[in-house]
C-alpha cells in the first residue's frame, strides 16, 4: 500500500511545524485506521482533504494539525484529553470546536425531536466557539465541502438533507465570512442534491446560454482591454465569469423563468493595480459603454458588511448587450474570493515565519461574530437560539447609514428603533424618536436599504414595553428584556400601570381604580398575585400579558359596549355567473374589479367573458347577455364602529400619518373631521374607524400615540 500523505505547500511553514503536522497525519491515520468512507475509500482520505483546503487558504499550523485530527475525537475512542496531552490544549480546543455532540450524551430515546435539538446544540457549540477562535469556523468549512463533493456516495434522503443543511446554514456563514467561492460551491452543490431534476433543468439550460455569452465575452474583452490599455490604465487579468447555479436558480423565480432576463448570466471581472485605477477604469468604461445609472455601486467607498471591495457598473457593451462588469485590486479579488481565510493569510505573510501563530481575533469587518455571545445569552435552548442566529446572520439584510456616514448592517424588516440597538445598547435605551433621510419618524416604522438614519435620545434610559412588540433583532429584544428585569420593583409597576392603563383606554377607562375592586380582587386571585403592586410589576417587566389581565378584568372584553354594529360582505374574488360557479374569464379591455356592477356575455367556443357593466365592447346582441354578480362571503364578520380623538400639534402631514396607521391595520375610517387649530400650534382630529374587536383599538391607539407631534389618543363616545 502507498504511503499515504498530504499536499500543501511546506515553504510556508517551518522544519518544527512540518514535523508537527506529519505527527497529526500520522496519528490520524493510526486512529482511522479500521474505517471506510461510503465511497469506499479510507476513511483517513476525508480529514487529510479537509487538512489541504485548510492549508490551501493560509491558516496557520496548528489548524492544519487540527483539520487532520478533527474527527478524531468524535469516531473514534481517543478522548479530548489524550490529545491535549498528545499535541497541547491548542490543537485540542480547535478540534472540540469542530467535535459533534453525540446521541447517546442525552438518556432520552433519540426521537427526531432529540435529533433536532442535538443538531441546534451542535451549531450553538461551533458558533460560540467561533467567538473565541475564528479558525474553527475555517475547518468546519472546509469539512463541510469536502463533505458536499463527495456526497453523491450516499442515499438519497441523507443527501437532501445534508443538502438543505449547507444551503441554509454554511452557505450563509461563508458568505457572511466574505468566502464568496466558497459560498458558490455549497450552494451549487447544495442544490444539486436537494432538487436533482430541477437542477439538472437548470444546467442545460444555462449551457445553451452559455455557449453564446461565451463567444459574445470573448469579443468583449478584447475591446475593454482596448479601451481600458488606450486610456493608460494597466489590466493585471480580465475574465468572464458565469453565475452559479443557485444564483441563477433564484433569479429565475423572479423573472418568471425566463433565463433571457438576467443580464449578469455572465460578467466580466477586471483586476486593476489600485483603487485609483479602479474609478479610472469606471469612468474609461463609461464613455465608450452607456450605464444603467441606478446598476452603478461603489463597494469601495462603503464596502460590504463583511469586508468586500469592488465597483460594479451594468452597461449597453458590444452590440447593446446589458452585461455587468466589476472592477477591483488584486488585494480585493482575494478578499472576494476567500474573506476571512484571506485576512488569515495576509496576517501571515506579514510575520517572519509564515505558519506559525498569528492573532485569532476577528476583524472589525466580521464584528458580528462577536455578538453570537450577546444570542447565546439572551437563548434559553439550542433551538431559540438556532432561531436568532438564522434571524440576525441569515436573511436579507439592508445597510443603513448614520448621518456621520459610519454603515450599519441589519436584517431586513429592521426598525429605526433596532438602529438605535446595533448603534449601542445604551443608546437604544435613551432613544426618544428617530429622522429617517430627513423625516421624522415613528420608532416602529422599517427601514428601507441606505436609509440615513439620526437617533433623538433622552439623558436617562427610558424603555418602553411596547418596543417588544416590533423590534426584529434579538439583540435589541434581549437588552429591552434585560433593561426591565433588572429594573426596581417600583419602577416595574410604574411601566406595567403605564401599560395596562395605556390598553384600557380603549375601553375608556382612565385609571385601574375605576373599575370595580370585585374584578380586581378576582384578577388578583385568579392569577395568584398577593396585591396589585405585585400584579403591575409583572406586567411591567413582560412576565404577564397585559391581554391575559384586561380579559379577566373586564368580562366580554372584546366587545365594546354601545358601539355600532355593522357587516361589510367581503369579496372572495370570483364572479358568480346567473348564481352558478361556471366557466369564464374577465375581459381584458375593461378589466373589472369588485365592487363594479359587471355583465356576462356568452362567446361561441369561449364561454362567459365578464366586462364592466357598461363597457364599450360588450356587443349589443341581448340574447346572449347573462347575468353576473361578484361573490361574496355569506358570514361576513362583526365590526363595531368607535370613535377616536387625538390632539396633537398642528402640523403639515398629520391627517396623511394618522389615515396611514388605519390603513396599515386594514381598517376602514367611518369619518375623520378636523378642529381650527387650538391656539397657535395645536389640533384636534376626529373619526371613526370599524374595529373587529376592542383588542385591535388599543393596538391601534399605541400607534396612533407614537405619531411625530400626536399629544394625546383617546376613545371618544
């Protein structure tokens, strides 16, 4: 049998270290000895590909080591503490990162819900390990692809979802990383082997496409290494490159499958001396190529949350194909390409025995590895706290801007309230109203992409329990939780009478001591609360929910009493044609919508087309007229009809603001009048709105009451 042994390049490493890593290659064999992978091959073939990425991105060699002995500990009978004591508490913390908890650590049966929770502990473990040493998310990596690449050897189900696994978990965290290859290649792959018919749909598509795109970059690097070399700019490598899969895969939804639509199928990437040449570049390009003014990004000035660097610009180009070009030094390709594994190796190069230790902090740019801590925290299991992490690292994220140009990553939904948080914590504590591009604005209200964003604050923190209810970050629900639990018992049952008097204005009741001390009493021995101090701090700092209270306090509580009564028909959205469900199409030259009054028409080898009663092309031949009618549905529900009022100050946009929050909570107006200002700045608006219960009225009133400029809200009779 040939010696087996591993490739990597040993110049950059020391005689010392080499001799450290042939020991863990060595050790690692011996441990695997007896295994086999589903291939077939040794089972010692998987860390030893694992150890090659691991060293082909420039970690050091203690990750080397520990890429080789990574499922040591977990296969196998070596303990954790045989290899410290073999190779030192280093070598060995990083492989316990990377190690799997077991099954059989838990006494329960292993159910698929014990499964789950094993698998969200297990990425807990690797995450807050990451906190602490960097390179652990950089081995488990590459584990993770060289995994994906040979998976095609096991079942079909094992594949899907180990599959499903990279695509919404590690292709994720390597693009949060900035390893753009490396994202590609788990979300290719992850496709590949979780929609296998779809996928290969894709790949004859796009290879149609491609053989075109490829004669047409050819042409079109030539010209741009033209124009770019005339205008005295030096091209280091120009290349084409296509979209992967998954990208494509994506976008296609988007444009309804038609693959003609995505003008980025395949883009020419220019690698540049400097970020002077870059805009030099940009602007050579723009003469001779007409851009798409709203397709132009400067990554450079305002690089990417996770450290990437280009200028990006889609142009008319040769012929007037839309094509997309990117232009970068050669420093930014490499963090593109490889992110954190880059910044790894640049440090290396820096030190006078490239291999050996270098700093495992993180970067400022990938500070958000740090606030993992901050989740693990406020998470009471693995899987509250898989739900964050997924939460604040995974989804779409937006990019807001403070108004000294400092950029701030979010994800999306997030409010000026969860800026304010990411800002710091104390700040979001203090925070009192926000302007939003110039605008003041709610602290609820969500924010669009490179929104600019200035917070308003009060000397002392100030918290408010009703921020809980549309904050989207967990960092900002946690410090807003912790704020009230730590808060004085007093304090506490000043915010819950706060909030409880808050709800119960809809119910026009000013005072918790306005309703009958029976109710209360009962409250009280209902929920087991020994006084009503007690009660009130409990709701003030979120233990109990103030619905739960105001349903016991007031008996048929949704309902408000005295209010009017009405049943609006909601429309279903199809037409009943002469009462029967039968075939027909609405007509195309009026397009009718309910509630307009419609006619039907009977077409010979088309059945009944709708048109709108009265619409110019609907023939004059009577006999075929049928007689049509929206349906709606037969139990349309109660709303009651209440009657706010709100006094605020009397500025331009106030009625816009106010109708806005009706219309948000799909709520109809009932009548809206407005008072002469009072004095020199003041106002009052009044109007009825029909409300399902009395529930939705006070969630309505909080939004009302956080308005710019609004006093007061308050139910009126």
């Amino acid at each position: 049998m040939n010696k087996i042994s591993i490739q990597y390049e040993q110049n950059r490493y020391s005689r010392d270290q080499i001799a450290g890593i042939e020991r863990a290659l060595e050790y690692a064999v011996g441990a695997h000895t007896e295994q086999q992978r589903a291939s077939g091959e040794p089972f010692v073939i998987h860390p030893i590909a694992v150890a090659e990425l691991v060293a082909s991105w420039g970690l050091d060699f203690e990750a080397v080591m520990a890429a080789l002995l990574h499922d040591v500990v977990e296969d196998t009978e070596v303990t954790l503490d045989e290899l410290t004591a073999e190779f030192g508490s280093k070598v060995a913390e990083l492989v316990d990162g990377v190690t799997k908890l077991r099954l059989s650590q838990s006494p329960r049966p292993a159910a698929d819900s014990i499964r789950l929770e094993v698998s969200n502990e297990n990425l807990r473990k690797l995450l807050l390990a990451t906190t602490k040493d960097y390179r652990v998310m950089l081995i488990k990596l590459a584990d993770r692809l060289h995994n994906m690449r040979t998976l095609g050897y096991l079942p079909p189900d094992k594949r899907a979802v180990i599959a499903r696994e990279s695509l919404e978990i590690y292709a994720p965290l390597a693009d949060r990383l900035g390893m753009g290859q490396l994202k590609g290649e788990l979300e290719d792959l992850g496709l590949k082997y979780s929609r296998p018919e779809e996928f290969t749909e894709l790949e004859k598509t796009v290879k149609v496409t491609a053989k075109r795109a490829e004669r047409y970059l050819a042409v079109l690097k030539r010209m741009v290494t033209k124009h770019l070399t005339d205008g005295g700019v030096e091209v280091r490598a120009i290349e084409g490159r296509q979209k992967h899969y998954y990208s494509i895969y994506k976008k296609l939804a988007k444009v309804e499958g038609d693959i003609e639509k995505i003008y980025d199928l395949m883009a020419v990437r220019i690698i540049v001396p400097d970020d002077a040449a870059c805009y030099q570049a940009l602007g050579i390009l723009h003469q001779h190529y007409k851009p798409l003014i709203y397709r132009i990004k400067d990554y450079i000035a305002v690089p990417k949350p996770n450290g990437y660097q280009s200028l990006h610009t889609t142009v008319f180009a040769e012929d007037g194909h839309i094509t997309e070009i990117q232009i970068r030094t050669p420093e930014m390709h490499e963090a593109a390409e490889y992110g954190l594994a880059a910044h790894f190796f640049y440090a290396q190069q820096k030190m006078k025995h490239p291999g050996g230790n270098v700093s495992t902090k993180v970067p400022e740019s990938l500070r958000w590895v740090n606030q993992l801590r901050d989740l693990q925290r406020a998470a009471a299991t693995g899987q509250e706290f898989v739900e964050d992490v997924k939460l604040e690292l995974f989804v779409d994220r937006i990019y807001v801007f403070s108004p000294k140009g400092d950029l701030y990553e979010l994800p999306a939904g997030a409010t000026a309230l969860d800026f304010a948080f990411a800002v710091h914590s104390d700040l979001g504590l203090r925070t009192l109203g926000a302007r939003v591009n110039g605008r003041m604005v709610p602290l609820d209200t969500k924010l669009d992409n490179r929104a600019v964003v200035e917070l308003l604050t009060r000397k002392d923190p100030a918290p408010n329990r009703d921020w809980l209810g549309f904050v989207a970050t967990s960092l900002a629900k946690s410090r807003i939780k912790s704020w009230f639990k730590a808060a004085s018992r007093e304090a506490n049952a000043g915010s819950g009478r706060a909030v409880l008097e808050g709800e119960l204005a809809a119910w026009g009741i000013k005072r918790i001591e306005d309703l009958p001390k029976r109710a209360i009493a009962n409250v009280l021995d209902v929920m087991h609360f020994r006084s009503m101090d007690e009660m009130l701090a409990s709701v003030g700092d979120g233990t109990t929910n103030v619905t739960a209270v105001i349903r016991r306090l007031i008996p048929d509580a949704a309902k408000p009493k005295g209010a009017t009564v009405v049943k609006r028909a909601e429309p279903t959205g199809r037409v009943m044609v002469e009462g029967e469900e039968l075939h027909y199409t609405l007509a195309p030259c009026c397009n009718p919508v309910f509630p307009q009054p419609v006619m039907g028409y009977v077409t010979r080898g088309k059945g009944v087309t709708v048109h709108v009663l009265g619409c110019r092309n609907l023939p004059n031949d009577v006999d075929r007229y049928v007689t049509c009618r929206w349906e709606t549905t037969t139990e349309a529900p109660e709303k009651f009809v209440c009657r706010l009022e709100v006094r605020a100050v009397n500025r331009i946009g106030l009625l816009s603001d106010l109708t806005g929050e009706v219309a948000a909570k799909r709520l109809n107006l009932a009548g809206i009048t407005s008072k002469p200002p009072l004095g020199s700045n003041e106002t009052v608006v009044s109007f009825g709105v029909e409300v399902p219960d009395l529930f939705m009225l006070a969630r309505l009133i909080r939004r009302l009451e956080r308005l710019g400029g609004v006093q007061e809200v308050r139910r009126i009779e």
